[in-house]
C-alpha cells in the first residue's frame, strides 16, 4: 500500500461530527414526534401543526443537502420530493406518523449516499488526470482507499504520482465521508473507470434497505387491498330493521348495506370491513332468503355492523343522505359512531 500522509485538519472532524449529529438529530424527531402521537393524549391534536413540524424535518434534510452539496442530484430531490408529498397526503395524525417514520432517515440516507457518490466521481475524475496513466500499457486494475484515520492508499503503489495523490487528499477530505471509501478502478488505454461503484458492505446494506422498503409498500398495498389488517381513526355504522318491523320494507337487506359501503368508499373509506367481513374488489354482498352473505359468509343482521377506516367526521358525513333516506322513508334506524382507532380484519380466502 502507498499512503499520503496528509492529516486531517480539525474543520473535517467537525463536518463529521455534524453530520452524525444531524442524523442522531432527525431519527430523535421522529421518534418523538410518535411519542407526542401516541403517549402523551392531547399534546398532538393539530393535524396542520404537526405538519409544520414534519415539514421543518424536510427543510432540515433540505439544508444537508445543500451543505453537502448533493441538493441538485436526482435521487436527492426525489427522495425530498417525496418525503414531502406523503406529508401533504396524510389525512390524520396516524398517517403522519406514518410518513415520518419511513421517510425521516431514509432521506437522510440518500442524502449521505450522494454525498458519497459524488466524492467517488471526484477522485475518479482526478485519477484520469494522472498523466502517468497514459503510459501505462495494457490493462492495469487498481485499488484506491480514502480513509477517515489512514488516509490515502493506493494499490498497488507507484500507479499514481505524488501530485494526485496530494490533490486527492485535498478535494475528497477522508473526514466528511460517513463511512470509509474504496474504489476498485480499471485503467485502459489511459482511462480510469469504475469497476465496482459500491464495496460489498455497502451493496449488503443498500439491498437491505430496498427490502426494508419493499416490505412496507407490500404491506400497504395489501393492506389497501383488503388482504392484511388496516388500523386507524374511523366509524363504525350500525343498521338496524325498524322497531317490530316484519314487512320488507322495514328490514334491513343487502342493497341498503351496498348502498351504505359505496358512500363509504366515495368519502374516501381507505378499508371497510361489514360484519367480520373485510371488503375487497372481489367481494360480494348479497342475499340468500333471509340472510345476507358477505364473502359468501352469513354475517349477523339487527343491526348490520360496517365498519371503515378513514377520516370520521368526512365518512359520518358522507353518510347523511342514506341515513335520513332509511330513517324517514321506512323507519330504520342508523347509528354512526367516530373512534379515534379502529381495526380491520384481513380478508381470509
């Protein structure tokens, strides 16, 4: 190995104090912003003030990139973008929650590892200055490491000059990187090029966060789909046949319950379970004599239970018309009540 004994001046070790500081900083956030949500009963009530809260994590991911210099790269802004977008999109404190935590440090490590990529560019770029390549004959593979506490070392030695060896240690700064940095570069005809942009650790670890990721959206699009358990605020809507009703206009049957699902969903029901039953873009409801069938299951009638997960006061809303439909034309009565958290069963083939 051939090493530049280039020390690392005491401004670096504070650029990487800080940025393992902001990142202790925004997981702490996240976490207490759960704990302000879910702990402490009526300190988050303020769907829009908690949103100012999650919007100053953006801005304070924002200013990283920016001090690093990474704000313009793609991955950045789309990371930033994003993590907003799910901010706006949240209807109530628990999807907020929810968007924190699964955006607040994965900013931040897309962040880090522009950061990373774009000094991995730098000292590629400076190594094709090297005038000493273009004499090199042949195919030549080398090894270049930045380290924090060694660093610049080249193998194997002698490939590079003093002078670019010197500018790496100047422009690349080993004490900004998060992590130590290797580069396995093959040099041909007088250019360098990478051969492996990430070492093995760092491509366990990228491919551990994109299941990590692949997970969670798999579990929303199941859960959205009816096929995994749904939690949140919502209503749970109670039917029942008019007072000593035997007529048929004064029970309850399977169209007033499609009917009641379809306003759900139109105010924006994110779940809705009828009975024990959750719905899904297959399930039918229907009569067979006396029972109604959801799932092609007998679900318990007088009163008929649906329930939905989605903002309350909008579904108990959405539900006026059919509620005074059923109370005044043939006597049913329709109760609705808001809850803060409610569950949904997975539907179960």
């Amino acid at each position: 190995m051939r090493r530049a004994g280039i020390a690392v001046s005491a401004d670096h070790r504070l650029m990487t104090a800080l940025i393992l500081m902001l990142f202790v900083n925004t997981v702490l956030a996240a976490v207490g912003f759960y704990l302000l949500n879910y702990r402490i009963p009526g300190v988050a009530d303020q769907l829009g003030n908690m949103q100012a809260v999650a919007k100053d994590l953006v801005e304070y991911n924002r200013q990283l990139a920016k001090n690093l210099g990474v704000e313009a790269r793609v991955p950045v802004r789309e990371s930033l973008s994003r993590f907003n977008y799910e901010i706006d999109l949240a209807a109530n404190l628990n999807e907020l929650s929810k968007a924190i935590l699964a955006n607040a440090s994965r900013t931040q490590e897309r962040i880090l590892q522009e950061f990373e990529a774009r000094q991995r560019e730098t000292l590629l770029s400076l190594i094709n200055q090297d005038p000493a390549l273009r004499l090199l004959e042949g195919k030549q593979r080398l090894t270049v490491q930045v380290s924090r506490d060694q660093g610049i070392q080249v193998e194997p030695a002698g490939l590079l000059s003093e002078q670019t060896l010197l500018s790496i240690a100047q422009t690349v700064r080993p004490a900004e990187l998060a992590q130590d940095l290797t580069m396995d570069v093959e040099v041909d005809q007088g250019r360098a090029r990478l051969l492996m942009p990430l070492d093995l650790q760092e491509q366990v670890r990228a491919l551990a966060r994109e299941v990590d990721t692949l997970r969670v959206a798999l579990h929303e699009v199941r859960s959205r789909a009816g096929f995994a358990e749904m939690s949140g605020p919502g209503v749970i809507v109670r039917i029942f046949d008019a007072e000593n009703g035997f007529t048929n206009e004064a029970i309850i049957h399977e169209t007033d319950v499609r009917d009641t699902v379809n306003e759900l969903f139109a105010a924006g029901a994110r779940g809705v379970a009828v009975a024990n039953q959750r719905l899904t873009a297959s399930s039918a409801i229907r009569c067979v004599g006396p029972s109604i069938l959801v799932n092609d299951e007998r679900i318990p009638v007088n009163p008929v239970v649906i329930s939905a997960v989605g903002d309350p006061e909008v579904l108990a809303s959405g539900l006026d018309i059919i509620r005074i439909t059923l109370q005044v034309t043939r006597n049913l009565r329709v109760e609705i009540e808001k809850l803060p958290t409610l569950t949904l069963p997975a539907h179960i083939r």
